[in-house]
C-alpha cells in the first residue's frame, strides 16, 4: 500500500458542496482506502498573467489515500471523477467544476508526460500546505523537505479555514 495525498478544488457551481461530495467518490476507489480528510478552505483564485482575476473563490482540501492503485491508475482514476464533475479543461487557471491533483505517492518523484509528483510547486501554495499540513503535520515533500517549513513564505496568500 502507498500513502497518496490528493489536492481538490472547485470554484464553479457549488464548490464546497462539490467536493464533501467528491471526498466520498474517493473514499470508494478501488483498492484504496481513504484514511484522512482535511477541513475546506476558501482561497482567492491565483493571480499572475494567466489568471482571470474575475473568477469566484476557490474551495480547497486535500485527503490522504492508502492504495494499491498505481500512480497512473490513479490518475485515471482521478480524471474519471472530474469528468463525471463536468471538468472542462479551456484555458491554463480556467475556473473549474473539479480539480484533483495527485500531489504526493508515497515518497516517489515521477516525471512523466502525464504526471509530475510531487506536484509542481505545492510547496509554494498556500491552498495546498494549509490542509496538507493539517491531516499529516510531519509530510515531508520529496526533493523539497518537510511541508511545514514552507508554511511562513505563503502567508501572503489569502486562506481561510472554513468550520
């Protein structure tokens, strides 16, 4: 079994309902066992040139998975669930129904066409390290170190904890 961690996030439609709900599709994957959820946070959308600055809020968490599934089965995986969400993949930050990114498997670093885990640049994101470090406060990051010392460097960017 590996120990996977998988960001989501929605700012389309009914974000936060959308993802309680996508939590228990991942909670029943095959030959997986969801064994962590973090709480929802709301975030401001990413700014930057190719962001569109009028999107609403995003809602983000992440949950911790022990699998079976291979890496790319649960890519697959996990790009089936945002399909059956109406995931429409337009432009580069387009607002969205569903995100799922495969942040962390086990302690692997993968660079393939398809997929890069660690995921770029989580380490960077607030709407990431927030709910990863409260469903496993001592997560190290392959190649980048413990996930709590990046903390301080993203507290610029807008997060809230959502009861």
């Amino acid at each position: 079994m590996a120990i996977a961690y998988i960001g989501l996030g929605a700012n389309l439609e009914h974000p936060a309902q959308t993802l309680r709900i996508v939590m228990g599709t991942l909670a029943g994957l095959p030959r997986s066992n969801l064994t962590a959820r973090s709480s929802l946070y709301r975030t401001a959308p990413m700014t930057g040139p190719d962001a569109n600055p009028a999107q609403p809020d995003y809602f983000n968490a992440v949950v911790r998975l022990e699998t079976e599934l291979a890496p790319h089965e649960l890519l697959a995986e996990l790009l089936a669930v945002e399909q059956a969400h109406g995931r429409a993949r337009t432009f580069k930050n387009a607002p969205r129904t569903l995100d799922l990114d495969l942040l962390l498997y086990g302690d692997e670093v993968i660079r393939s066409k398809d997929l890069v885990v660690p995921h770029p640049r989580m380490h960077l994101r607030r709407f990431v390290l927030d709910p990863l470090t409260e469903i496993s406060p001592d997560c190290v990051i392959p190649g980048v170190g413990p996930a709590r010392d990046w903390l301080a460097g993203t507290q610029d960017q807008r997060v809230e904890r959502l009861a």
